[in-house]
C-alpha cells in the first residue's frame, strides 16, 4: 500500500510500502523514515523504511477544514488535472460542490487470484466486481470521472459485497449537509491517469469555532504544500506543527537525507 502525507517541509508526499495488515487511520499521526524512491521518480514519491502510528488523532472538526481548505490546489483558470500535468506533479487536492458531484460503478470481471495463507483476506482491485468512481466538474467547468482507490472504498465493497452502493452513503456524497475535498494522485506508468486516493469529508460548521493552531501556511514558502521537492536535504527542525495524510497525520523532524517524521 502506499499513502499520501503531509510534510511541513517537503508538503504533499508520497510514500510506500506500507503493510496492508497494519492500520494507518486518517487523521491520525505517524512517525516515519524516509528516503527518496529510486524506483518511482515522480519528485513526491518517497520510500518507508521504518512506520510506527502515534496515538495522537487530529479530532477537532475545525482544525481538518482549516487543514484541508489549506491543501486545496490552486491553479487559476486551468482545471485542476492539467495545471498538474503541465507541471509534472503527481499529487492534487480539490474541494468539490456537492451539485456537481455523483456517483458511478462499472462492472467488470475479476481476475483470479490464489489466496495467500496470511493474507487471503486482502483483495486487490483486480478481484472485486464491481469498479466505484466518482463524477465531478472542476471548479474550471471540465468533467471528470475519478476511479476511487481508498483503502476503506475497497474494504467496503469487501464486507458488503452484496450491497456495493453503500460506501458511497459512508461518504456522504449528495448529503447537503457536508463538504467534500478529493485528495488525488497519478499512476506511476501513466503520468496523465488521476485516482482519488480519499474523499475527505466533514459535517458543515454551524459555529464560528477558532482553530486551535496557526493557520496552516503561515511561514511556509510560496507554493506549499505543492513545492518543488527536487531539493530534499534539509537542515534539521524540531517541534513541527500538524501535518496529515490520507492515511495519517503527523509531526516531522529532518536529517539530512533521511526524513524523520515524528
């Protein structure tokens, strides 16, 4: 499995491998070590070599909007997907209106595959049924239709097989009483090709609540979270602020290198 992170010096991240069998909920922290990928040179993509999930999971409602509304990419008067591929990025998160936005499942046969004595339970993509995506216009007019690969769209499909629609009602999607933000990624052989890697959602704010951090791009450099990360050798810092993932949040120290987020 891989997630998507972010980094308070390096921004939106890619990392991988990361063991199905372990859990790396949304929202929560992770202290990781990192090293740039030799196999996959999209410059967001990093290796794992060592995992380890704090117990410490953002809660407050507030503070995930101000988060995401922080991540939202912002590419003017071109959509979304092809300011990123004009710029060879690999990583996008967007806010979606609830009215442009629906539902779709393919049907497909799936390929066979011998269960593992460990890990039988884990089903890829390529042996379910039924293929989930999601229908939406860009801020920008353009349409689109996003294959959704979230771990827990796959998981829901996997213990609610004869009721596929279902995971789409865990996500909200038409409920005019939540927000969307689609968190993106490219695939590594077909540059042009964007999944959804999470569809992040929260209940609308009926409050006028204030975040309990700083807001999430003060001092960080023009562009963040979607910097230019040819550079990854950073002086160290400590006592960062929250970062997060589609599959984790977290708190980060640099070594040279090697990133340590902790």
């Amino acid at each position: 499995m891989c997630a998507i992170i972010l980094s308070e010096e390096l921004g939106l991240i890619r990392v991988y491998p990361l063991p199905a069998q372990e859990s790396f909920p949304v929202w929560s922290k992770i202290r990781l070590e990192v090293e740039r990928s030799q196999r996959d040179n999209r410059r967001e993509s990093y290796k794992v070599n060592f995992q380890e999930v704090i117990e410490v999971p953002i809660t407050c409602p507030e503070n995930k909007r101000e988060i995401l509304d922080s991540c939202i990419l912002k590419s003017g008067l071109d959509d979304c997907q092809d300011y990123m591929n004009e710029r060879r990025g690999s990583i996008a998160m967007v806010k979606i209106q609830r009215n442009t936005m629906t539902a779709a499942m393919d049907m497909k046969m799936p390929t066979p595959v011998e269960d593992d004595e460990e890990f039988g339970w884990i089903k890829a993509q390529a042996q379910h049924w039924q293929k989930p995506y999601l229908q939406w216009i860009s801020e920008q007019g353009k349409s689109h239709k996003t294959h959704l690969v979230a771990r827990e769209v796959y998981e829901g499909l996997r213990r609610n097989p004869t009721q596929p629609w279902s995971i789409y009602n865990n996500m909200q999607i038409g409920n005019p009483d939540w927000e969307h933000w689609l968190l993106m990624g490219n695939m590594r052989d077909h540059r042009n090709v964007w999944v959804g890697v999470h569809l992040h959602r929260l209940k609308k704010s009926t409050g006028g609540s204030i975040p309990l951090f700083s807001m999430t791009r003060d001092g960080k450099p023009d562009g963040w979270p979607y910097c230019e990360q040819e550079t990854s050798n950073v002086c160290v810092v400590d006592n960062q602020p929250l970062l997060f993932t589609t599959e984790a949040m977290t708190l980060t120290n640099y070594h040279g290198n090697t990133a340590m987020i902790a």
